[in-house]
C-alpha cells in the first residue's frame, strides 16, 4: 500500500490537488481512497458528489470519505467515549460539557490515523490520499501519539491497575464499561503509535507541499518542510498549483501580480531544489467534478503519481553532548563564497549572490550559531548555549 498526504496553507487548492492525483491514480488502474482530515470539508464539493463517514464509490477505482469524529467515535471507540464521558461526570462537568468533551484532543485526527491503520491492516486499497487539514494541524496530525499520551496522563493522573479497578466498581454499579474503555484507550494508542512509524516509511508515505507562487504561502510552506524534515517524514514533491499564464496585462491590475509570481516561481525552485516541482496551471473557473479533475491530474503529472519522487532527507539535526548540530545537504558547493546567519528563526544560507532561508526549529530560540564548517555534500551548522561555545 502506498499513502500520500497532501498539506499546505489554507486557501491553496489542496482538496482539488489531492482529489485530482486520486482521480489520476484511479485510472492508472490503483484502488484509491481519498480521506478528508480537514473539518471544514469540501472534497464532496470537489468531486461533485457527496460523500459520508464511510467510504463511498465516486467512480472506477476511487473512493472518498470525509471524516466525522462523533461518528467514528460511535462506531468504533464506544466504550473509550463512555470512559471520558463518566470521568467527567465524576469530576462534576455538567452533561453536554462532557458530551463535547469526550472526544479528546486531536481525536479529529485521530480518528484519521486510526481509519488509516484499519485499511491498512485490511489492505482492501493500493493507494490512500490524506487531503489533510491546513499546515499547522498536519503537524498536529504528526505528532499526535506522544500529544495525547501526555493529555490523557493528565486526564488520567491514576494507576491503571487502578483504573481497572475502579472501573470493575463502576461497571457493577451503572453498567458503564469505564474498565474496557480503558484498554481500548491503551488499544487506540498502540494503533496511533503504529501509523506513526508508517508514515515515517519512505516506500510507503510520501508527503506532499501545495503552494501557490505568493510570499505568505511559501513562508509557510518553509516551515512546514523543515518541521516535516525534523520528524523523519519524507516529503517527495512541491505542487504549485493556480500559475496564470504570461500574457499581455501592462495596464491592468493583474500586472504587478505576474511579476510577483514569476519572481516567487523562482524562489520556490531555489528553495526546495532538490524536491521535484510539479507546476498546475490557473483553470480560469471554479473547480469541480470529475472532468475538471482530470484535467489537472494530467497537467500535474506526467507519470504515476504513486511513484516516489524523491527518497533523501536534506535536512538533519544531530545532538552531541549540549550541542546541536543542523546539517544541509548542498552538493557540490563553492564553500568559498559561503556565509550563513540565523536571524531570528530563519537561517540565511548566502552562496554567492544567491540566497537561501531556511526556518529552524523552535528550540534554536534557546541557542547560538556558534560556527559552521562544509564537508561535502553536507553544510554543518553548530548551535550551543550562549554560556556553551562547540569545539
């Protein structure tokens, strides 16, 4: 099986993308998928036909659902729901609090990754398209086994033995199965815990970026590549999707803005060089339905989209005592020409009279850029304490 997750800032055109490359994998004969994760759903609008919390047959080979946590919930995680909904009443929140509570943190995605290890375990499709939410709940999708870990040692500050036990009692007396939804909350993080380490497979995940040639955009999209770097998540491709094409527009409003993108083009390529860069051009209309989809899958790809396009990490960070150590992959570079500095949360690669920012990691808020040094192919940047200088 192979999984694809798009994301990207809202507002990119990412359901289109993602439904276009499932229509696209569709007719190159792969069982497809697509889930939408975001809870602000439009791809029923995509594809023009409506979709549910269960898969549903659009056409040939592909299949979509648009994902409803109360329902999953309902489904198939009954007595966890049961589980936070007495612990609540237990600690005095009224009842349609604790209704809205009970689904925990984040089980919106969740709920994602769990339907993921479902198929995944069942191996009924050959690809799966993740239309994620935008950037910053991808992120949150990510990094979901160890945030809901800490929230329910929280929720939960008792020993599970303990928890048995109390739930033996309570189960007696209100038939509320408190004990089992326990281990089926255990259950829930074995399986989050596993999807995790999926997605983390290169030969089965890839990540993909949408961006649109405007500065805000691929700010973000920066940060969301070092981030997905950061967490060993192998990101195959950039999708630059809405490209007007060049025509006469001197005296019209839409002038400055194609200057704009063909300056941001070039940015999106010196930034994500060597990530391969696939470019869809502006439809002149609203997108939907199946047709139009077809349209940009081709535009898009010129080969199966299920490939891998690319399988290395340019970007690593090592720790070595109290140092950090960020590390570029650049090839072949003219070290002699070479400056960098981190200003702010950007680091500022200059190569020549070319540029390259770069956001790091949050937690170089805490440190200095001490030295760097180039060993070829890798450009290997030393962050220590301000008290702390690498050797």
């Amino acid at each position: 099986m192979r999984i694809i997750l798009f994301t990207g800032k809202g507002g990119t055109g990412k359901t289109t993308i993602a439904a276009a490359t499932a229509l696209k994998a569709a007719k190159e004969g792969h069982k497809t998928l697509v889930i939408s994760t975001d809870p602000a759903h439009s791809l029923s609008d995509a594809v023009d036909k409506p979709l549910g919390a269960e898969p549903t047959y659009i056409t040939e080979n592909l299949y979509g659902q648009e994902l409803d946590v109360y329902y999953s919930m309902k489904k198939y995680w009954g007595n966890m729901r049961n589980l936070m909904l007495q612990v609540f009443r237990w600690q005095g929140v009224e009842n349609i609090l604790a209704e809205e509570l009970s689904a925990l943190p984040g089980m919106e995605e969740a709920s994602a990754f769990l339907w993921i290890e479902k198929y995944y375990s069942e191996g009924e499709y050959d690809l799966i398209i993740i239309d994620s939410a935008p950037t910053g709940e991808t992120l949150t999708l990510l990094t979901l086994p160890q945030v809901t870990k800490w929230w329910v040692t929280k929720a939960f500050p008792f020993q599970r033995t303990a928890i048995k036990t109390l739930g033996s009692v309570i189960r007696n007396v209100t038939g509320a199965p408190v004990d089992h939804g326990f281990e089926e909350l255990e259950n829930m993080f074995d399986k989050l815990e596993k999807v995790q380490q999926i997605f983390s497979k290169p030969e089965i995940c890839s990540i993909r970026l949408v961006a649109n040639p405007e500065r805000m955009v691929i700010q973000e999209a920066k940060r969301a590549y070092t981030y997905l770097q950061l967490y060993g998540y192998n990101v195959d491709a950039v999708i630059v999707n809405r490209i007007l094409p060049k025509m006469e527009v001197e005296d019209t409003p839409f002038a400055k803005y194609l200057k704009a993108q063909k300056k941001y083009l070039k940015e999106i390529e010196d930034t994500f060089k060597p990530l391969p860069i696939f470019k869809v051009p502006h439809q002149g209309e609203e997108v939907f339905g199946l047709k139009l989809l077809d349209k940009i899958g081709s535009k898009a790809y010129e080969k199966d989209p299920t490939e891998i396009f690319y399988h290395e990490s340019p970007f690593k960070i090592e720790e070595n005592r109290q140092f950090y150590f960020v590390k570029i992959k650049l090839p072949l570079l003219d070290s002699e020409h070479l400056t960098v500095k981190k200003i702010g949360d950007e680091l500022v690669i200059q190569i020549g009279n070319q540029r390259k920012n770069m956001f790091l990691p949050k937690f170089t808020h805490f440190y200095e850029m001490d030295n760097y040094k180039y060993e070829n192919p890798w450009l290997i940047i030393a962050f220590a304490k301000k008290e702390k200088k690498a050797r």
